[in-house]
C-alpha cells in the first residue's frame, strides 16, 4: 500500500498544473441549470465530461437525454469478480447572484491563497473532477482498475434531478450496482476528514385555510367569526408539544432508535450547545430534550414551518380578517419513517384539530427517504481506511441533518448503501459569492478517492449488499 | 310641527332639480386625498364648500390650514341659550380603480333607476351636503336657525385625519360644541332608519419575532433551534382561551356591562346568525360565547391578526428555518377600555408567554378610544324624533364594530357626545366601484337633518353634557 500510496502521490504532484488547467477548462463553462438562457452552456459541459471520461479510459460513454439536460454515464467493467461503484456527481452549478459580490468573476478559475475560486470549484465539479483523476492516476500507474466503475454525472442537481429521478424510477439497471459514492457534502472542519452515513428523509407539504368568502372589515366582523390566521396559529401550535417533541399521534412510531454506542462516537466531534447559540445568535437553542442540537438534526425528526403568510403584510396597517391563510412545512425523517405514512399522520392530525369556522386543506409537495448506511458495510469500512491513509487523521464518521433526494432516490431504486465521501468545507459559500474549494483538500481528495478505490478492491465482501 | 314638515317637504321638492345639479358641481370634483396628483382638486372642493356654506348664511366661512389639505370652518351663533352642534363632514374622496368596473365614469354624476352614481355621492359628499341644505330651507322658511351651528368639513379623512386630530389636539376652542353630528354611516337596511350611538376603540401594533441571525438550511438545524414562525404561532394562539374569549390577563377588567335591556333592544334587528354565516360562507360562526355574532362586534372587545409573514412565501418550497416572523394585530375596544392600558396589558402578556430561543418586540402603530353615547342624551333623542317624523317609521338604534378615528378624537378632545345619522346603505359601494346614493333616503336624509335641527331646539336639556 506504501508503495502505491507514493506512486499516487507522486502522479498527482507531477500532474498537478495540467490537472488545474483542465478543471479550469470545466469550471470555465457556464452550466447554469435553472437559467433557460444556459441550455447550450450545458451541452458544452456534459461533451466536456464525454471526452474527460473517453479520455481517461471508460468505455460506453454517452449522454442519455431525460426531460431536461442530460446525464453522462460511463463505465470500466473489467474486474470479474470484484465489486461495482456507482459514482455519482453533478456538473450544474447554481446561479452567481448577486454577481456584484464575486471578487474574481464566477467563470474565470482564480488562484487565491492556495483556494480555487469559481462557481462550482465546490459544488461539485471540482469534487466530481478527482473522480476522474483518481481513475486516471489508477490506470496509469496500474494500467487497470481492481474494481468495476460506472460514473452518473447529472445536469439537474440544483434544479431537484427530476430527469435522473424519472430515469431511475423506469430503470433500474444502467445505474445497478454494489454501492453509490458521492463527493458534494462538506467535512465538519478542516484538516479532519469525515465520512456521512445517513441523511434525513423529507416531507414538504402546504396548508390552506379557508374562512370567509372575503377578507372582511375588522371592526365589522371582530369577534363574530373565527380568523384563518388564528386558526393556522391554533394548528401550528398543536404540532410540538411544550416540551418541544412533535405531537402528532403516532409520529414516533416508527422512529429507529440509535444505539449509545452510536451516539457516543458523536461526543467528541460535536461542538457544545453554547458554542452554536453564539454562532446563530439566539439567546438558547430549543428543541426535544434528551439530546444535544446537532444531535437532534442529525438522530431525530423534526417539524418546520418554512414559511407563513395571510392578510395585510404591507406597510403600515390594514385592519381585516383575511378570507384564508397559509403556511409551507416540511418534516425532516429518520429510519424508518416513511413519508407516505407521515403525510397521513399528519392529515389526519390537521383533520381532528382544525378549529370551528374555517376549512382546512393540504397539498403534499415534496418527499423522500431518509437513508442510514451500516458503519460495517465494507465500502464504509474502505473510506475509512483510505482517508486515514491520505490525510493521516483518523476519519470521523457523521450524519447530516438536510436530505439528498438523489440519495433517497438511489437508496429506494438501487437498493445500494451510499457513501457520502465529501472534500468541501461549510464556509466554501457553495451557494453564494465567492465559492472556492481549498487546494490542500483537493491534493489529499485525489488521493483518497484514488487509494478509496484500491481499498474497496482488498475487501472482498463489498458485494454483499446490505 | 307638521307646518314646519309640510314647508320643508315643499321646498326640498320645488328645489331638488337645483339640489341635484349643485351637488353634481360637487362631485365633479375629484378630490381624491391620497394622491397628490389631485392637490389643486382639494384646494378646488374646499373653495366650493366655503362658496356654498357662504351661500346659505354662514359665517366666518374660512379654510384651515393644517399638514396637508386645509378644513373648511363655518358657524353661525346668533341663538343664545341654546345649543351649539358641530357638523362634521368630508370632502375627500377614495380612489376610483380598478376605473374599468364603473358603469358611468367617477367624477360625471348619472342618476339611474333613481340613485345618483359618482365617487363620493355617499362617501361623504352628497351626505354632507344634505345638512347643509338642511340649514337653507330653515334659512328660507324661518329666516334664522333655532341653534347654533358650527361646521367642520375636512379633506383628509380617506387618509386617517392627521391634521384635523393636530389641530383638536391644540385647540379645542374653535370646534367646541354640545354635542357632534355626523353622517358619514350606512343604516342597516333599505328604509329602516338607525341611529349609530357607539363605536368601538382600536389599538393596533406590530409583533416581531427575531430568531437566529439569518435564515437557516431546516435540514441542517431543523430541530436545533426555535422557529420563530412556531414561536409566533404559539404566542398569537396563547392571545384566545379556547372558547375564543381574549386570554390576556386583566384584558376585560375594564369592560363596562351592558344591560340587559339596552341588549333586549339589539334583538329585532340583528340578522340571525345563520343568516350571516350563509352570507360569509364559514361553516359557522364563531366567538365568545353567551352572545349572537352581531353582538360581539357591537359590545364585545375582540382581537384579530390582520396580517402574517415569515419565512418562504413564493411559489414551491424552500426548507428554511426563517431568521424572523411577523404579525400586524389590531384590537376593537369598549367602553371603558382605554388604548394605551391595553397595550400594557399586551405587551406584559406577550413577555411573560414568549417561548424560548427567540425574542420579541412590539411596535404600537394605531389607537382610538371607544365610543358610546347614551341613549337617554337629548340630541339623541331629538335624532330619533326627527327619524321618525321623516320616514314614519320608528329608527333604530345601532352600534357600530368599526372605529371611526375621529369620533374617538372628539370624544377625547372635545368631550362631546356624537350623533351618528347617517342614510347611506352597506351596499351603497362606498370604497368601491360604482359608488352611489338612494334619491330616496336623499329626500328623506335632508328632511330628517332639517327637523332635528328643528327637534333639538325644542328640548332644553341638550346642553347638559354627559
């Protein structure tokens, strides 16, 4: 392993300037998804992708076209025997406002203080780029792969993936095989590499009441018929109890608890409730007692109103009982809560608390799964091993309190763990000005992708799926 | 008495054509206060009032000049020993959009199906203008009045009264009388006359709720931290007990009981409330209970969040935890709730339930003190004697949900009692398109202003103030 450690570490030092130049290459093009004005832009950045990974040597290259922009698939299955990754990356980048924020433009790649800086240096080309190196560095110090790849690498990440999601829905076997990595998630801080096992699964949904015909005078009407906006408040606050745990019947039901064990290995890499409090500036965190915050995003459901609105919210005053009112939450998941059965729950919740005089509607808007990999699977246990070997720290292994749909997607479609192996960092302002990716990560991400690979490879039990 | 009906009911009827067309003058006017695209039309109405309250034989005749657009004064105090009123009127205007749904246009007076159409033939022109025709038959049949008038006419009162309630605030000399009438109030059906003896008191403030320092990712920390669309939901829930009385501390303590003979009166008139509830479309009504619909808007305090906002509100989803949370509330009072107590009362319940991990503050925007006249007042019972002489039916008496600022100005100011005559109709579309006025109750409405004059005259214990 020494031996290959140094032949990689060697290729990627001597290879370094052409590799910056061709990821500047990528980053250069302006792959803007949700902005219709970019459709070629995407084009351009998916042939891009064609020739890198013809280049590198995957056959099957191609660019499968859904509803909207494409997704490239490629693959290398010549290891009879040996386990197939999926690898899984987006080349979408967000928009760049506001663009008067940026102190280099977004599509010229800039050095800066050993940090790239262009949209999406982060999220994720620059992360889906050493991938491709990995492999490359593989094939030429090896001249083949100890193990099976395929590559999906989509244009409507940032847009929700409705054409990847569709595919996956119809076809289940293009994209099969015996686990998924994906590089698009931050580390907790810098220098500590970190390895997410599970995600929280999600489910959005609208409330709409609805009380008089019209907004009525308030002088007129006050105190004769019930106020939708009253109403919802009287709805949301019956979903938390006081002690702040969710207080619809039977929402816990389901719940898988986490071990202690588990939960010990959090300890150490949590930062103190205190230190949070100072950082979001509120007086005191709040939420279901018995756990630390991030403990709570990262092991519990939770329940938030995203957004509120009714009546007069202009300037000044206006003095009526709204016709209706309004409110958008979502509900974050843990195994094995299903959102099928949570939106139930919660319907049927909204039906027995609806106060006198209004009416009560719901839309369901959004869900997916939440999805937990076992610490044990040999893919998880093969990260390991390879980060500790690149950034000679041991890897801590965290959760995340957000939800991938692609993730859940894969997870229910594929029925493959993921291995979320991500290089960014929290402050690399993946969706704001400024994104950049440090070089120091993306030197040892190379190397821990390339060395992730070797590992898989000297685990013969990947295959079993969990 | 049926000398002086018989010569008022000639000389409106021998004079109507030349009413009409000297009211059209009026009206053609678009003295629209808010916007001050029409300032020389305000300047314009004001000069018309002061040329015809000249015209019929009043004195010192004079515009005012306050903030923005000047009142127009006018007396005449040739009846020593007996009473003073204080006309009250306006002669502003509302807006005319949306223009496209008017049948004739705004400011060209069309009489059609005998109801006269234009902007402000209700609201409040042509009901100002009935008093003072009221005065000129007296002129003209008796040669003199039998009380002292004082006229007040303002432009400002589609824009809340600012310089008007200054100006009461400095000087409660000019405008002191024994007592105010106004007809600015519809009825409450087609030919029942109804005298409005009470309006309710407003405060109204704005709640904000302050959370983390900016909008959160609801994956990240969703569970972590309060939301302060929860807290806000919480808090406005906490204002109502669940049988919809007002659960503040100490809220009703000042809350004058109504007697039950005073309530026995309301019963004929108010529309049951199955009525209303089929009128509104709710499933039901819904309020504190002992008490029909109606009568919690006249005699019961009520509190109603007029607008809410918070968080996401466009189209879709955005899973964020918002940084703030904001509702717009306004109260009715009754007698004897005074504003500012009530504010107190607010915001030491608004401290004491605010939930944990956010802030609150509030903001008072608006205040008025309730109103009630008694029943038993002389100029209240000269209104009803001249009601029933005009339209041979016996009127009502009627409160009012609404808070008309500047009842409450001169109750606080002047410490007068007002009359609330008015002859419009709630259908008469007084803020909307198509605005226009019963020919009917204009025939009936001059004559019935004529012989209160008339009516108050004859009874000596007006000036005895209550």
């Amino acid at each position: 392993m020494r031996t290959l450690h140094t032949s990689l570490q060697t290729y990627f030092t001597t290879h370094e300037q052409e590799h910056l130049e061709q990821l500047g290459e990528f980053l250069r093009i302006p792959s803007i998804s949700t902005l219709v004005l970019h459709r070629k832009d995407m084009i351009k950045a998916s042939d891009w992708l064609v020739e890198a990974l013809t280049r590198v040597g995957l056959e099957h290259v191609k660019q499968i076209v859904t509803s909207g922009s494409p997704f490239v698939y490629a693959d290398w299955l010549h290891a009879p025997g040996q386990p197939t990754v999926l690898i899984y990356g987006h080349y979408d980048v967000q928009p760049v406002d506001p663009i008067g924020l940026w102190d280099s433009p977004p599509f010229e790649p800039t050095i800066r203080a050993d940090k790239i800086y262009a949209r999406g240096t982060s999220d994720d080309k620059g992360q889906l780029f050493m991938h491709i190196k990995a492999l490359e560095a593989l094939f030429a110090i090896q001249g083949t792969l100890p193990i099976n790849v395929k590559f999906c690498v989509e244009g409507e990440e940032e847009v929700g993936s409705p054409g990847l999601i569709q595919w996956l829905t119809e076809d289940q076997e293009l994209l099969s095989a015996d686990f998924v990595v994906i590089s698009d998630t931050p580390l907790m801080q810098q220098g500590v590499p970190a390895i997410c096992y599970a995600v929280r699964g999600l489910c959005a949904l609208q409330i709409d009441i609805k009380g008089p015909k019209s907004d009525l005078h308030s002088g007129g009407y006050g105190g004769a018929v019930q106020n939708p906006i009253h109403a919802l408040a009287d709805l949301i606050s019956s979903l938390h109890d006081p002690t702040g745990k969710i207080a619809i019947e039977g929402f816990y039901d389901d719940v898988l608890p986490v071990s202690a064990k588990e939960r010990a290995q959090f300890t150490p890499i949590l930062p103190p409730d205190t230190y949070l409090a100072a950082q979001l500036e509120v007086p005191e965190l709040y939420g279901e007692k018995g756990y630390s915050a991030i403990e709570r995003t990262w092991i519990r459901p939770a329940l938030d109103v995203n957004g509120i609105y009714g009546g007069f919210t202009g300037e000044g005053t206006k003095t009526i009982i709204p016709s209706s009112a309004h409110a958008k939450i979502s509900l974050r998941l843990v195994p094995n809560q299903e959102p099928g059965r949570i939106f139930e729950l919660i319907e049927t919740h909204l039906r027995t608390h609806t106060p006198a005089g209004v009416t009560v509607t719901t839309q369901r808007v959004d869900e997916g799964l939440p999805y937990v990999a076992s610490l044990h699977h040999p893919a998880v246990q093969a990260a390991k091993r390879a980060y500790q070997e690149a950034y000679q720290v041991e890897p801590t292994y965290i959760r995340m309190g957000g939800s991938i749909p692609i993730v859940s997607t894969f997870a229910e479609r594929l029925h493959t763990p993921i291995v979320l192996m991500g290089f960014g960092l929290p402050d690399d302002n993946a969706h704001a000005p400024n994104e950049h990716f440090h070089l120091d990560h993306f030197r040892k991400g190379l190397l821990t992708l390339a060395l992730f690979v070797d590992q898989v490879a000297n685990n013969g039990s990947v295959t079993s799926r969990t």
